[in-house]
C-alpha cells in the first residue's frame, strides 16, 4: 500500500473526495448516498470489496428509481446482488460496514475503497439515466419537411413601427384644416387668366375668337383645371351687367367650341358639364329657402349677394339662348322660383330668366308643356306677396306687381304663339326694376 493510503492519520472526510464533474442532479444523489450511508444495511461477503461481485449496500426504495442498474433483478456490472437480511440489528449492520478480507487494511483504507465502489456505480447509474433521458426526448418518427409554397406571397418585414403614444399620455390637438383659397387671387395668378378676362369683357365675336385661342392652345387640359375653368365662368357671370344678352356667356360659348376643336370632343363635354353643373348648384343654393344662402324675407342678406342671385337668374337664360343650357334644366330652375315666390326678387328672377331665354325656352316640347301651368301659378303666387315685401328694403305696391305680372303672362303667351313676332316687354317703373347697387336700405 502507498503510504498515503497505510500510514496516514488523519480521517478524511467524505465530502472532500474528489469527485468527477457531473450533472447537478447527481451531485444531489450522491449526497443523498453518503448521507443515509450509516442507516443503510450492509452485509459482507468472503470477496474482496474491489470484486465486481461483491455487494456492501442495500438501497433503500426512495433511490430505486435513480439507480435502476441496482435494481435490475439480474445480474448487471458487478454481478448478482446480495440481499441483506432485515433482521439483523443495526449495530451489527454498521459494524460490518466496512469488513474487508484484507487483515491488514486499515479502517480508513476501507473506507476510501467503500467510496470508490460507491461512486462507479454512481457513474454508471448517471450514464443509464442520461441514455434513457435522450432515448424519451426524440421523437418515435422524425417528421418530414414540409413543401415550400412556390405561390406564396413574399414575406416583407415591417421597417418602421407605428409611433403610438401611452393611454396616459393625451394626444395633441389635430392641425387646422388648411384655409380654401380664394378664386380670385388664384386665378390672377393663373397663365391663362388675362386672356379668359378679356374674352369676358368684350361682345365682338372676332375679338373673343382671338382671346380663347390664347387660352385654350398650347396648354394641356385635364378635367381638374377644366372645372376650375367653369368655376371662373359662374364667377364672371354673376357680377352685375347692363349689356344684353352676356357677353360671358357668348365667350363661354366661344372656348366650349375651341376645347372641342383643339383638345378633342371629351374635353368639350368635361367643361360643359362642369360649366352647367356649377351654374345650376349655385342657383339652386342662392335660392332654395333650405339653404343658408338661401334668399328669404324673414332672412338678413347682403344687397350684393341679391344682384348677384338675379344676375345669375339672367346667365342662365343667356346660357340657354346659346344651346350651352337645355330647355329642360332651365325650366327645373324657373320651377324652383316659382315654388319659392315669396318677395319682389324671386319676381325679378323670373323676369330675367325668361327674357334672356327669349321665346326658345317656350317652343321646346317641354315648354309647351309648362305654359300653361306656370301663367296659372305664376299669377297666383305673385298676388301672394304683400306691399314692401323686399329683402333689399324696396317700397311698392300691389299695383306695380300687379302690372308686372300681367307685362310677364302676355310675354310668355307671345313666345308660344305660333307665327306671332314677340312683343317687347313695357319698361316697368322704377319702383320694381331691380335695386341699383348704391342704394340699400335696412340692410
């Protein structure tokens, strides 16, 4: 024996072997071991300690499941195991724990072999345990790989998250929605605009031809800037003019044919309808008593937005003298006056109307149609409307309205005659004719 293991002295303990590194889980098992050691039976055989056959531990229950090399029922690395008589005493047991062959071991060499013995079938129960562990986490069958979808969309990670503030945090107030821009500051600043203002302002026919080549050639059109084209038109046509019939609406006249002529005849259509359809929506929101533009007596209006209101009235009919407005929508319009008739200026609307429609706004199908009605209705409506029933503060009287409508029915029943030259309206007096834009009273 090496004198390390014969002569030595001093006890060493058991928990300052050295022991080879293994799993955590078995370092508390080989604590639980050494631990019951004392309480453990024991028995001894005529084999040495180091014989693969000799058994010196009975292990209790609790730790068969740790070890099943111990409790196999066969025979295993160190061959068949010895069952331990549970009748013997404890004393007897501890005793012979660490008996050995040898007379001339020592206690403590007993001891470290007893250790030794210990800890190999440790290392093999560790080494059984892990195979058993790997052999239960594989599967039975090793599942197949899925196909790739060849039509599948493309996956497309998402770069930027979305900036979404805490519940606590309270949002800011939204941004002010952007101010609408004026018509006319725009449209001064617009290339086309001069020759546009001039084709307006002029009623020579060459001049107007001249002016809309300039606006419409070399340009290039689509229906945005052709609406606002329209837009420009119901501006210009509403502002208060002496001349009779428009010369707005002549020019308006003048560029549809020029956009059919130079960009194409969808061009044409894409700014008549939009030309008609601007004109007719203001008409119907300046009066229709729903709206809040609406001209009404019991309402507070500018004078100015009732020029224009009858101005637009007298636009509309020289639109339809030159085909740009059919008879059908003109007629919509002079129903709607009808239907509203409550003060001197819805009278003054259907004047304008009918006069710059002239007699072809009659001799349509439509028109014969709605002769008769509209000098029926129209005579009982206007004697509806009491003395000074203005909203641009006029002074009148029932007779001046009285004259007015009969001037009105007999200009009407003239236009639909057949073979009958149209008789010129009789001037009527002051006190009805439209109010001039200097004077305005009570408002």
């Amino acid at each position: 024996m090496p004198k390390s293991l014969t002569e030595s002295s001093t006890t060493i303990p058991i928990c300052s072997i050295n022991t080879p590194k293994s799993h955590p889980m078995e370092s508390t098992w080989l604590h639980g071991i050494w631990t019951a050691v004392p309480n453990l039976p024991t028995t001894t055989t005529n084999s040495s300690p180091a014989s693969s056959s000799a058994t010196l531990v009975e292990e209790p229950a609790e730790y068969a499941g740790h070890f099943p090399l111990f409790h196999n029922g066969g025979g295993d690395a160190f061959g068949s195991l010895e069952k331990v008589s549970r009748k013997s005493s404890i004393a007897t047991r501890t005793s012979s724990l660490f008996d050995d062959d040898d007379p001339l071991a020592d206690p403590q060499t007993k001891q470290r072999r007893w250790i030794a013995k210990v800890q190999e079938k440790a290392e093999l129960a560790r080494l059984a345990w892990i195979q058993n562990s790997r052999s239960e986490s594989l599967p039975a069958t090793t599942p197949k790989p899925r196909r790739l979808n060849s039509d599948a969309l493309p996956f497309v990670p998402i770069t930027r998250a979305e900036s979404i503030p805490p519940p606590d945090i309270p949002l800011p107030p939204p941004p002010p929605p952007p101010a609408l821009p004026l018509l006319d500051p725009l449209s001064a600043q617009t290339a086309w605009y001069p020759a546009f203002s001039a084709g307006c302002e002029t009623d020579d026919p060459r001049e107007q031809e001249l002016q809309a080549t300039l606006l419409i050639d070399g340009r290039l059109w689509n229906p945005e800037t052709l609406g606002y084209l329209a837009q420009q038109f119901c501006c210009k046509g509403v502002e208060a003019k002496t001349q009779e019939p428009s010369p707005v609406a002549q020019f308006a006249k003048v560029v549809f044919v020029r956009l059919k002529n130079s960009c194409g005849e969808w061009c044409g259509t894409i700014f008549l309808d939009d030309l008609t359809e601007t004109v007719l929506g203001t008409f119907s929101h300046w009066w229709s008593s729903d709206s809040p533009l609406g001209i009404a007596f019991e309402r507070p209006v500018e004078l100015s937005h009732v020029r224009s209101a009858v101005c637009l009235a007298a636009f509309i009919g020289d639109l339809h003298n030159l085909r740009v407005v059919t008879s059908q929508q003109a007629h919509q319009c002079l129903r709607l006056l009808l239907t509203e008739l409550t003060t001197l200026e819805h009278i003054h609307a259907i004047h304008e109307l009918i006069t710059h429609a002239t007699d072809k706004l009659w001799k349509s199908k439509d028109g014969k149609a709605a002769l008769s009605p509209f000098i029926h209705e129209f005579g009982l409506r206007a004697g509806t409307v009491g003395d000074n029933i203005s909203v641009a503060g006029l002074q009148f009287g029932r007779n001046e309205i009285h004259l007015l409508v009969v001037e009105l029915t007999d200009k009407v029943r003239s236009y639909a005659a057949e073979d009958q030259t149209p008789r010129p309206l009789r001037k009527h007096s002051n006190s009805v004719s439209p109010p001039p834009l200097a004077t305005q009273a009570g408002h």
